[in-house]
C-alpha cells in the first residue's frame, strides 16, 4: 500500500509536467500530420519550398521579438501577482522594441526566402513578411499570458489552434481536388497564425485589463536595451533549434529532396526535446524560488530528478525512433525512405541533451544568463561554420553528426556555468532515489514529490518576489548551500 501511495503522490506531483509534456506532444503530432498530408498531396519541390517557409518565417518571427518575449517572462509574473500598474508601460516598451525587429527580421525573411527560392512569387513573398509578422505578435502575446499563470490555455492558444486551423484547409484543399501549391500552402498558414494571435491577444488583453490604471512608476531595471540584447540572443539560440540546418542545406545544396529529407528527419527528432522542455516550464518558478532562499541543494534534486525521469522516457522514445526511422521517413513521402540513417543520427543529441537535467535552465534563470548565452552564441556560431562547410561539401552525414557535435557543447556549457559559477551539481548521475541521497556536493534527503514551496494560484511563493528580476543572490554563491535536510519518508 505505501508503495501505490507513493507511486500516486509521484504521478500527482508531475501533473503539470505530464499536461504540458501532453500538448508540446499534440503539437509535434500535429506539425507531423501537416507534413506528412504536405509531402502526400504535393510535389517533391513544393514540400521544399514549403519547409523552407516555415523554417524560414519561424526563424526570422521568433527573432524578430528582439527579445521582448522572454523579458516577459522576467517581468510580468511580479507584475501581474502584484497587480502593479506598471505592467502597461512595461508593455509599451517592450512593444517599442519589438517593432524594431518586426521591421528589421519581416525585410531579411523576404530577401532570405527569395535567395533560397529562385523565381518565386511576388504575392508569395509578401505572405512570408505577414507570416513574421504574426508569429512575432503571438510569441509576444504567449509569454504575456503565460505570465499571467495561464499554462494550458496559452499552449493551446500557441501550439494547437493554428495546426488545426492548417490541417482542416490542407484538408479542404484535398477533398476539393485541388493541388497543394505553395501559393496555397503560403496563404493558409498566414490565416491560420492571425487566428492564433487574435485569440491570444483576446486572452491577454482581458487579463490585463484586471489590473488596475495608476501611476505607471519607473519600469523594472532589466528593461533596457542591454538586457534585450542579452535575451535576444537567447532567442536566436532557440529559433536556431530546427530552422536554421534547413536553410544552411538549401543556400548550399538546394536539392528539394534533401532538404525534405534533413527538415523530416529533424521535426521528427524535435519531439525528444519535449521531455525536458515540459520539466523547464513546470519546474522554472520553483528553481528560482529556491534560489532566491539559497536551497541550492533543492535546485540541484530538481535537476537531477528531471535528468532521471526526462532521461528514461527519451531513451525509450529515441529506441522506438531508431527501430521505425526508414518507416517514419517514408510516411513523410516515399522518396525520403533512403534517409532514414538522418532519424538514426539526430536521435542521439536529444537523447543525451535530457539525461543532463536542467543545466539549460539554471544558468540563464540563477544569475548567469550574461555568460551562458556568450558561450551558447559561440558555440552556435562555431558550429554553424562547421555545418556550412559540410552542407558545401555534400555531406549530409557529417552535417548530421555536426548538430549532435553542438548539442554536447551546449550541455557542457550549462553543466559547467551551473557547477563553477553558481555552485549547483546538475550531472545525473548524482539522484536522490526515494528519499535517499546518492553522491554530489548537495547532500539533500529529499523526500519523493515536488519541491515543498507553498505556492499560490500564479505560481509564486507568499512573500517572495517569485522572479529573477529581483534577485540579489545571482552571484558568489557558490558551494553556498543554506537548505536543511529533510528526513526521508518512511
């Protein structure tokens, strides 16, 4: 009986987990579907064109927040906890700023998809620069809400509504006998992103409105143009997850069918990044809330637990890929089945990438996201070089190998700054199994279950700020281990 009771508080405490683990899942399965309807009901050169639209509208619109979306996430949560009236003018400056990169990133989406693109339309282009557009408002108008403690509904509003909306017209499109022409293709997923934007919008805005006009004060201090470029370039790392191996193999390359092949082979393999990004968004407010008590010991359990279960249920997945790659590749379009080595190949960084915890969350939210993201733009750039060489040569392999090459670099990298400059042990294989502490130089008896942080309804602990933007304990902390030890349950 105490096992099953603890196997239930175990399950219950990973609620928030297993729901967003569950939409991030949804999304991929969606994103799988509208290709897979994409390469079936289209031209091998259309499904190429069309990958390289999203991959290159989905770069350039992330971007194009110029770092706004995630100072969101660094400024709203105080805000809206505290019902300060600030949260308005806050968002007028971020919108000030973001309307620089939407200008900016919408003019180099439309100059990079006509490069990699010869001959294509004139009305399709223009579509391209809307596409930026829009998904720079919803990247914006997702970090707001979710701010505002929305978890399901934002992702819904983000991930889910606008593949559906894209499905049922590719769907329409089929069942009316007409081809999936990239004009077509182009055009829906241009409405379909403004339906997500105007329900997120809607969502947001009824939100905000909550809370109350006054004096709008001074603005927190990370909203500088300092602190934007920082977390723009925490942006580009995340837009270059997916996108950019696309657009680098069709400046260099241009053959439609590898591209398709790699762009596939690289959504397919995204989706064993979902376990450890579903452990970050549940997890985030508690590691900060733990750092700013100085419970370095609790934010090193955390990681390790999220090494542990995110590690184990990606090595299943990645198996289950490695053994059906020819398969799933031929589902995509039959042309692609000789490519399935590319699903075999890129499982293996993701795979390893869940095993080290959250060393991609720690540093950037505990203090060192100044130095974390100067090491991630190198190794990106470095990598980056590499690919290109690879990409010019013909070496798709090697091309392939290349990225597993970079997200090692960007493990160690989180691993290193957690470890030397904040003093947290992330490496997996220091757990806490059970209540009982296993090694590493936070020795917590930590019971099983989620961090025991009294939280209210928007995630924040009663009388903190709950936020990184009002730490004072980002630096020098190291090997500073404040946090007691709690006795194992019995």
């Amino acid at each position: 009986m105490s096992q099953v009771l603890w196997l239930l508080r175990r399950i219950w405490g990973l609620r928030k987990v297993v729901a967003t683990f569950l939409m991030r899942t949804s999304s991929a399965l969606l994103s799988y579907l509208t290709f897979v309807l994409v390469g079936r009901y289209s031209s091998v050169e259309a499904y190429g064109q069309f990958a390289l639209l999203v991959s290159v509208t989905g770069t350039c619109g992330g971007l194009a927040t110029f770092g706004q979306a995630a100072l969101a996430f660094r400024h709203f949560p105080t805000l809206f906890a505290a019902n300060d009236s600030r949260l308005r003018g806050v968002m007028r400056q971020h919108f000030a700023k973001m309307l620089f990169g939407i200008v900016v990133f919408t003019i180099l989406a439309v100059i990079l998809f006509a490069r990699t693109n010869a001959g294509t339309p004139g009305m399709v282009l223009a579509v391209a620069g809307g596409i930026v557009v829009v998904t720079a408002l919803g990247e914006y108008l997702f970090a707001l809400y979710r701010a505002s403690g929305a978890l399901v509904a934002s992702l819904f509003g983000k991930e889910i509504l606008w593949r559906l909306l894209l499905i049922g017209a590719i769907l329409a499109a089929v069942a009316a006998g007409r081809g999936l022409q990239i004009e077509y293709m182009a055009s829906a997923l241009l409405i379909s992103t403004a339906c997500s934007v105007v329900l997120l919008g809607t969502l947001a805005l009824l939100r905000v409105r909550r809370v109350p006009r006054g004096d709008q004060g001074s603005a927190p201090p990370n909203g500088t143009w300092k602190q934007s470029v920082i977390f723009f370039g925490l942006i580009v790392l995340t837009a270059s997850n997916g996108y950019i191996d696309p657009i680098i193999l069709g400046m260099a390359d241009g053959s439609a069918v590898k591209i398709g092949a790699y762009f596939s082979a690289a959504r397919t393999t995204l989706v064993l990044y979902f376990f450890s990004y579903s452990f970050g968004v549940v997890m985030t407010p508690s590691v900060v809330i733990a750092f700013e008590a100085s419970r370095l010991g609790d934010v090193a359990r955390m990681s390790r637990n999220a090494a542990y279960q995110g590690g184990g249920m990606a090595l299943l997945a990645g198996a289950v890929m490695f053994v059906a790659a020819d398969e799933i590749m031929a589902l995509f379009n039959p042309a692609f089945r000789p490519y399935g080595f590319l699903i075999r190949i890129l499982c293996v960084g993701p795979i390893l990438y869940n095993f080290f915890g959250l060393h991609h969350v720690i540093p950037p939210f505990c203090g060192a996201e100044k130095p974390y993201v100067g090491m991630r733009l190198c190794v990106f750039f470095g990598a980056s070089l590499l690919k290109v060489a690879a990409a010019y040569a013909g070496q798709i392999v090697l091309f392939a190998w290349l990225t597993n090459l970079e997200v090692l670099a960007v493990i160690f990298v989180g691993v290193i700054l957690a470890d030397r400059k904040l003093g947290i042990s992330v490496i997996p294989f220091k757990l806490s199994w059970r209540g009982r502490a296993v090694g590493g130089r936070h020795r917590v008896m930590a019971a099983p279950g989620p961090v025991p942080v009294a939280v209210s309804a928007d995630g924040m602990a009663p009388g903190s700020t709950g936020h990184p933007t009002l730490r004072p304990l980002a630096q020098g902390r190291r090997g500073d281990n404040h946090a007691e030890p709690r006795p194992a349950e019995t």
